[in-house]
C-alpha cells in the first residue's frame, strides 16, 4: 500500500510518521478521546479528513478554546435538530458558538417560553445518546438551493456568498457569527444514524466533533428576541442560547459562575445601593447618578484627574457638539458615522453630537504655532461623547450612548512615540492597579489589510504597530493578537482586565495615530531643531476607558463592596439608645473635618437592624457607642465583615478610618 509522510503535534510534541494514504486524522490521535478536531496545515479540520503527504497535524483537545468552540458549534446542530423535530415549522437561521456557549435563531410563529426549552433538552439528550455521526459533504450552490428550498435563511446565505464571490470576504451575519463567502466550497453537514439514515442537516463550514456522543454536558439557558443578521429592519427571529462543556464538573462550575455574576449585577446593586438608575423619560442608555454613586464618580475624577497632572498632562474642555465638517476632517462620519447621533440643524447648519474628543483636541493643538521643545503635549479632559450604539447592545453602566472618557492625546515626535507609548501605558496599568484591577493582559489591535475601513499608507501601519508591540512585549504581559480591531486610524493596544470572578472586560486603549495629523486631514506641525515643519504623531488614550463603564466594572468587581476610599459612606455611627446620639454625632462631626463620609443612624430601630442595614448598604466600619464607651471616649469599631473591636480609644478609631482610606486598601 502507498505511503505518506506526515508531522503529528500532539501534547507540544512533533513527531514525524510514516502512514498509509487515505489514513484521517483521528487515527494519529486514536489514543486519547479528549481529542475532537485536528489542525491541518494551520486550518482546523474533522477528524475524518483524509491526510496528504505532507500535512502536519496537530491535536486539538476539548477543553481548548477550539475544541470547546467546536464542541458548541456541534451542540448548536443537536439544539437545531430537536427544534426541527418538536416544532417542524421553525425555519433555521444560524447557529455559532459564542463565548461560553452558543445560539441558535429560528423563525417561528410562537416565542419559546420556558417549558419548550425543557422538551428541547430532553429531545437533545436523546439525539446525544444515539451517537449520530457528523458528516461533512461538500455541494454546489444549486445543489444546495434545491435541498434547502424549505429554509429561506439559509438561501438567503448562499446568495450572500454568491454575490460577493469576487471579494472572497466574510460577511458578519449575526453577533459573534459571521459566514465565509468567496470562492471556497459550499458543504452541508449530515447528521447520520448508526444505520446510515440521515437525520438532520445543515448548511454549515465545520468543523463537528466525530458523534454527538462526543458532548458530555450541555444546557439551555435562555430564549430571547433578535433581528435577522442583527439588523432592526429585518424579520424578528427566536433565538435560544445554551452553553456546552468538556465535563459536568465544568458545566456546573460554569453555572456557579453565572450565579455569582448575577449577584454581582451592577445593575441590581446600583438599584439597591441607591447608585444610579436609567430612567425611561431619559432614554436607554443614558444613566443618571444618585448622591451616593456621584460620590464614587467625584472620587475617581478627582483621583484621574491628579494624576494626570502628575503625569504631565493639561486640563482642557471642549463642547459636546460641533459643526458637522469637523468629523468629516478628522475621518469620523465617513469611517465612524453609523455610531453618531443624526446631524442637529442649528441656524440651517447641521451639527453633530461629538462621538469623541480628538478633533476638538486637534483644534487646540493647531490653534498657535508649536516648537519641538513643546513636545510631547499632552492634553486631557472628561469629555462628554455621544454614541449611537443599537437598542440590543445597550447595557447598563458598561455598554451606553452617553459617557465621560478621561481622555487625552499626546501629541509628540515619532521619535518620542515608543517612549510616550511606554508613559502612557505604565500609567494606565498603575490606574488599574490602585483601583483593585492586577490581574490583566494586554491585546494589540492591528489592521486587516483586505478591508477598506483603514486609512493610511502600508508604511505607516507597519511603524505603529511595530511601535506598539514593541512597547506591549517590553511588558511582560500576555499579549494577545486581535487582527483586523484596529480603529480606522491606526493601531491599538487595550487592557483586557480579569475581575474577581474571572470575567474579562476591556478597559482603557493607547492609540496610535499618524493619519489625523497629516495634511490631509489637521495638518498639524511643530517646529523642528532645524527650523523644518514636521508633523506630530498623536496618540490617543484613555485609562478607564469610560467612567460610566469603569464604574460598572468596579461595582460588579466588588460586588458593591467598595475600598474605603471609594465607599459612598465610610462609616456608620450606630447609637445603642437615643442617648448616645449626641455622643456620635460630635464623633461624625469631628471625623468629617477630616474630609470622611459619616452618616449617624438616629433612627428608631433596634442596634442589631441598625447593623443589619448597614451591612446590607456595604458600608466599609461601624462605630458603635453605649454607655461605657461615651464614659471611657471610645467605640465598638465593627468592619464589614463582622470583625468588631470593642472599646477602641476614638482617636485610634478614627486613626484605622483615614489609614484605610489613605492607603486605598481593599478591607
């Protein structure tokens, strides 16, 4: 029989064998069942792929990022095939996985409520227990169309990839899915009995796992209304999202997970802590702060705000709204103009609600000539933006229309930009750090050359980006790649930041940008040494990213349980009987010279309801007051974790209150 040869990468080991043509992947890796998939030549593939001479082969595991897409993708098929049987006339949309899990959309005339869910996976788990093959089988555009004639979504995807064939691109069809078009093969996957019938199938790139036997723990978790390709002015479908694991073990504590961040829901506690709400006669996504969660906002404002002046920075303010031509300079509205608010007629001219502060910054910039010995410049102000972002992604504080950035740009000579780059971020990461954020990584956002939302020149791109993954690497941070997430204008580097429970949030962004400087748009310069007009680069950033966003992060990092520093109220002052009211009121007094927040409870509630309702507010210390400790001038000082210190001298009561929040540490 002829043979082959191939490389096996298994474990991060390479093995060069020797094997027999029309030998398939799975049986280089035939001794370990958590494999599901292989890397072929760098692309991943079925394990049934029929190996060339050549090929390297690499193992891919289940409880990898790749394996547990492909797990989910694999689920989604099972979700859909249930659907199709309980319900024959739901009509298929599409069916990725996303982070965590995945969805499914389907036409139907009636939304699922939560009993059919229950039926959907009871009927899934019998599809899993008959071990069904998936097989991949490729097809022609007509081919396809004539067997899916039924199913008007997925003829509407074979269009879609018929008519941009000559762009060989892909095309976003849905949040976190996307079809590939161009001239690469059209295939079906058959969903397969043990006695060869074919069950279910659908159109659909791979790759599977072998069986739906391969699946060892899943859940539905929810339905919910969404727009056909995520467009409002397409049919609305009925999507069902569940969520897939390697092992039970893993599902469940993907679950404990969830209910912890159900817990830690900023928007709740927000409600509960009497932070800030979202009122209705306002509009979605445009919050309001209540006097407690504005004492958090002051708090970090008034933290950034020093800090920039330490760091070198000037304060400067520019208007919420400008005439419309500025944004078509500086390359917004023709690059950026579907996330802006719609043109404002003012005295016959349209206006536009600033999405971002750059081109008023650019304006101060160019406003007198500038020397080299200027440089860097570096400006900044809490810039109020306005962004038109969909009903569907609006998300209490953490995704809005209205926010305040810190934002500022460093205007400086492409020989100070590795340099301001470094500054800029080992401040960022500093800011992160006071604020209980130290487990993070950094992501590098570049270009994708095959797309037309980038300006400027390849040159240009390539010394940005090299700038900044220089500087990124020179971190010792993770640094993980994110091809094509470039803004417009150039590169970027964000801060990807792990909360308490794990989650990943993006927080603040450097980023560099040669493009608004150039002639063709500011045509911003200095005065070099030499007398010569040059022009700047500017770079961009923003180290919270968003206050409104920051703060959601933060609360749900804390589940409410703000440091000291941060705490709306920082002690609370509980009088045993009304006696002892005066007693802490001139302590509370005293304590507020000192610049804390004191709030006495003078109410008439009983001591115990009175500590139960400030834990219940997270409030950081109590300082309770009886008779002997008004005799002996002291307190019970109680910590928010029930601790409690009795017959403490006041002075040194007072003294643990403005240590912790002076040295903002997390009690």
């Amino acid at each position: 029989m002829p043979e082959i040869k191939v490389v096996r990468v298994h474990a991060g080991e390479r093995e060069e064998r020797t094997t027999a043509t029309g030998t398939k992947a799975w049986e280089l890796f035939a001794d370990d069942t958590e494999v599901v998939a292989a890397r072929v030549g760098g692309e991943l593939k079925d394990l049934s792929t029929v190996l060339a001479d050549g090929d390297e082969v690499e193992s891919v595991a289940i409880d990898s990022p790749d394996g547990r897409d492909i797990l989910r993708h694999s689920t989604a098929h099972v979700m859909a095939q249930a659907v199709q049987q309980l319900f024959p006339e739901a009509r298929l949309g599409i069916g990725p996985p996303v982070e965590n899990g995945f969805y499914y959309d389907f036409d139907v005339e009636t939304p699922f409520v939560p009993e059919d869910l229950a039926k959907i996976e009871t009927a899934m788990r019998k599809i899993v227990k008959e071990g069904q093959r998936f097989e991949r089988r490729v097809t022609t555009d007509a081919a396809a169309l004539d067997e899916l004639q039924d199913e008007p979504y997925k003829i509407e995807l074979i269009g879609l990839k018929g008519g941009m064939a000559s762009t060989g691109s892909t095309a976003e069809v849905a949040e976190g899915a996307s079809v590939e078009v161009g001239a690469g093969e059209l295939t079906i996957y058959d969903n397969v009995r043990r006695n060869g019938d074919v069950a279910w199938s659908d159109l659909c790139r791979g790759p599977h796992l072998p069986t739906t036997k391969r699946i060892p723990a899943f859940k539905l978790m929810r339905s919910a209304a969404a727009y056909w390709r995520g467009d409002e002015k397409n049919k609305q479908l009925q999507r069902i999202y569940g969520t897939a694991w390697e092992s039970k073990e893993a599902l469940e504590a993907h679950l404990h997970r969830i209910e912890e961040a159900e817990r830690r829901d900023h928007r709740k506690l927000g409600r509960d802590l009497d932070l800030f709400s979202f009122p209705d006669e306002i509009g979605s996504g445009l919050p309001v702060f209540h006097p407690k969660g504005g004492v958090i906002k002051r708090a970090m404002e008034d933290y950034v705000r020093q800090r920039h002046i330490e760091e070198g920075f000037d304060y400067v303010g520019t208007p919420h709204i400008a005439k419309e031509g500025l944004f078509h300079t500086s390359g917004h509205l023709p690059y950026y103009g579907e996330g802006m608010f719609p043109a404002l007629d003012v005295d016959g001219m349209d206006y536009r609600l600033k999405a971002m502060n750059c081109p008023m910054h650019n304006l101060i910039f160019r406003s007198r000539q500038r020397s080299y010995r200027e440089l860097p410049l570096r400006l900044f102000e809490f810039g109020s933006v306005y962004r038109h972002e969909k009903s569907g992604v609006v998300h209490g504080l953490t995704r809005v229309r209205g926010f305040a950035q810190d934002d500022s740009h460093s205007y400086c000579t492409p020989e100070q930009a590795p340099d301001e780059v470094r500054h800029l971020l080992e401040f960022m990461l500093s800011v992160l750090r006071d604020f209980g954020l130290d487990d993070f990584y950094l992501e590098l956002s570049t270009r994708d050359a095959a797309k037309d939302k980038f300006i400027g020149s390849d040159e240009d791109w390539a010394t940005a980006t090299k700038v900044l993954e220089d500087v990124a690497t020179s971190t010792g941070l993770e640094l993980v790649p994110d091809p094509g997430g470039a803004a417009y204008y150039g590169p970027k580097i964000s801060v990807q930041a792990r909360d308490a429970i794990g989650r990943t949030w993006q927080m603040g962004t450097v980023q560099y940008d040669f493009n608004q400087p150039s002639p063709d748009r500011f045509n911003l310069e200095y005065v070099a040494a030499d007398g010569s007009r040059q022009q700047p680069v500017m770079i961009h950033s923003a180290k919270f990213g968003s206050i409104e966003r920051f703060l959601g992060v933060l609360t749900e990092h804390y589940a409410g349980a703000f440091p000291p520093w941060l705490a709306p109220v920082q002690v609370e002052a509980i009088p045993i009987a009304e006696r002892h009211h005066d007693y802490l009121f001139d302590v509370a007094r005293r304590m507020r010279t000192l610049g804390l927040r004191v709030e006495v409870d003078d109410s008439d509630d009983r001591m115990q309801k009175k500590i139960r309702n400030a834990q219940l507010q997270k409030v950081p210390f109590m300082l309770i007051a009886g008779d002997q400790d008004v005799e002996a001038g002291a307190v019970s000082f109680r910590y928010r974790d029930g601790r409690q210190d009795n017959g403490v001298p006041l002075d040194e009561a007072i003294e643990r209150v403005v240590a912790a929040v002076a040295s903002r540490e997390q009690v």
